[in-house]
C-alpha cells in the first residue's frame, strides 16, 4: 500500500523516470548500470546547459540541452542508447519539460549512437549526408569506432588483471568499480541500433519555440561531410560538435581544406559562447584562427610529402607541429599524434586520389 501511495505521488508530479517525463516508458537497456551521477549540467546561460560525462558511464561526447518554454532539444545522443536514457533520466534535475528535439550534429558513433532511445514524439535533425552515413552503417567501421572497440576491450582486461592481481582491499574496489565501469561500455556498445535523422537539411532548419530561435546551420564540409552547429541569435550561443573545440581534432573523416573555410564561415556569427563536442564551454573566439592555423599547417606539410611521394609513415614522422604546442599541449605526446597524423594523411592522400 505505502508502496502505491508513493507511485501516485510520483505519477502526480511527473517523475517516474524518463519514460513519463522524457522518452515515453522506455526500459533501461544494457550497459546503463552505473553508482552516482554520470552527467554535469553546466549552465552556458538561461535555459542553455552542457551535459559533461561524470567518469561513471561511458558517455563519449559532450550533449547541449536547450530548455525552451514547453520543450526540451538536445544536441547529439551520446555513444550509446545506455548513455543516452541516462542523460534523459538525469535531466529530470533541471526540467520535467518533454524532449521533443535531438539534433546529431555530425555520424560519429560518440554523438550519435544514442539516438535509437526516442521515440517517434522525437524529431531528430542532421544533415542529408549524415543520415546516409548512419543509415549505410558508417558509424561502426572506420579508425575512430574501431580504435574506441579496441581501447575499451584492452582496457577492461587490463582492469581484470589488476583486479585479479591486487593485494589491497580498497584497491581492489577502486579498480573493481572502474572494471565495471567498461564492461557496461562493452556491453552497451553492442546494443547500438544505428539510427538516422528523421528530419534532414542540406542549408539549414530555424525552429521558433517560444521566445527562443534555434537556427541548425550546415556552414560547409570540416570534421566530416555533413557537420551541423547549432546557433542560438539571442543568446549568441553556438554549439559547435566537433567543428570547433579547443583540443586537437579527428581528421580520419575531414575535408581539411573546406574546413577551414567553414571555420572562416562561423568566424562571421557573433558568438559569446562556444559549446564543443569535447571539452567545456568557452567564449575566447580565437580559437577559431588557432585551429585554422593548424590546420593549414597540416594541409601544407601533407601536400608537400604526397607531392614528394612520401609514404604515409615517413610523412608523419617528419611533419612538424613545433609551432602549435602552446595551443596544443597534446602534440607533446609524439606516440599518439604519430597515429593522429597517419590517420590524417591516410584521409589526405585518399583525397588526392592516390597514394605514393
């Protein structure tokens, strides 16, 4: 009985769980098992957050939540439906209101393999070229995906032999909690139905909801062939995927070229705020020429060894990104940007048509 009385009460303010406040009763799939918070809503301005992955679940990407007078969009789904209904889930801390919108802004598996958790009162919005990706099954092959199914099968064995081998009591937990932690990635990865837009935009989309427009831009090719950002005019907020952050880019699907074009293109907004796909929200709107730079860099230094004939391997040893260490700490770490530029010039050269 007191059981009942409490469901009616839950019923009565609307938080039985995602399902009546966000996703319409969907179970909870594999791999959603996880102890404390797995999400960080920052406030980017009113009504505006980012969702930042806590370390408890594997999350992938940042998600922007826009919170309008009676619905709720979010940008990209996360890497997994497991991640996805969480964030649903978790949301209920700052609104009850329904998600009626969920924008993918690019087919990368970290942004978009969450988008199989809504139902169909869920209109989500991408560009033509990424709902072709995500419909041809792109979004589970390739060096990112692959690379990411490799990393966590290693690093949860890994975890298993440490677990197994450790002397400590607390030590033993602690790496018990982070094996737990990968194991549920592992099995929430292959839960994953990829799922398309069920709207698409080859120019751009604007949605009115209240007093807020929310403008869905296609500004041209860059991380991928069909990145969208989305742009809040009034709030000068722009969510920007993986277009823009403050970290070294993926160029193992980029149009490196166009995309620095496309970066000049969003140069033109005004912006107070940046929300990437990775990293936190930041409002210093140079790093827009930061990242240009490198990229030109990048272009300049792998046209030249293609032109040469370098194979890639040689070509990535020798290029030499001295000059943006400042900005990019990470190119420090000579082992993992060797593999960022093989990926990079492996694009490069495919898109010169041949290689040497």
């Amino acid at each position: 009985m007191a059981r009942l009385v409490e469901l009616g009460l839950l019923i009565a303010v609307g938080l039985t769980g995602p399902a009546a406040a966000q996703s319409g009763a969907r179970p909870r799939p594999p791999g959603a098992n996880h102890v404390g918070r797995a999400f960080e809503f920052r406030p980017v301005a009113e009504g505006v957050w980012q969702a930042v992955g806590t370390g408890t679940l594997g999350v992938g990407s940042n998600a922007a939540i826009i919170v309008n007078d009676a619905d709720v969009l979010v940008v990209d789904s996360r890497t997994s439906p497991a991640a996805a209904w969480v964030l649903l889930d978790e949301l209920r801390r700052i609104t009850t209101k329904p998600v009626r919108y969920a924008v993918t802004t690019h087919f990368h598996y970290d942004h978009a393999h969450g988008n199989q958790i809504y139902g169909p009162e869920v209109e989500i919005i991408g560009h033509e070229f990424t709902r072709g990706m995500l419909a041809a099954g792109a979004s589970r092959r390739g060096s990112a995906y692959d690379g990411f199914v490799s990393f966590v099968a290693a690093r949860a064995a890994e975890l298993r032999r440490q677990v197994d081998t450790a002397s400590d009591p607390a030590r033993r937990t602690e790496l018990g909690h982070q094996l737990r932690r990968y194991e549920q990635q592992r099995i929430a990865d292959r839960a994953v139905v990829p799922t398309p837009p069920t709207m698409t935009l080859n120019d751009r989309v604007t949605l009115v909801r209240g007093g807020r427009e929310i403008q869905i831009l296609f500004a041209g090719r860059g991380h991928t062939g069909g990145d969208v950002v989305v742009y809040l005019p009034k709030e000068k907020i722009l969510v920007t995927g993986d277009l823009l952050q403050e970290r070294l880019p993926y160029l193992g699907d980029g149009f490196v070229a166009d995309w620095i074009e496309t970066l000049g293109v969003l140069d033109r907004l005004d912006v107070a705020a940046f929300v990437p796909g990775h990293g936190a929200w930041f409002s210093d709107r140079g790093a827009i020429g930061r990242l240009q730079g490198f990229l030109r860099d990048f272009l300049a230094q792998g046209t030249a060894a293609h032109r040469e004939g370098l194979s890639i391997p040689v070509a990535a040893r020798r290029m030499d990104f001295r000059a943006h260490l400042a900005v990019y700490p990470q190119l420090a770490d000579t082992a993992d940007t060797y593999d960022r530029l093989t990926i990079g010039l492996t694009r490069l050269y495919e898109g010169f048509g041949r290689r040497p």
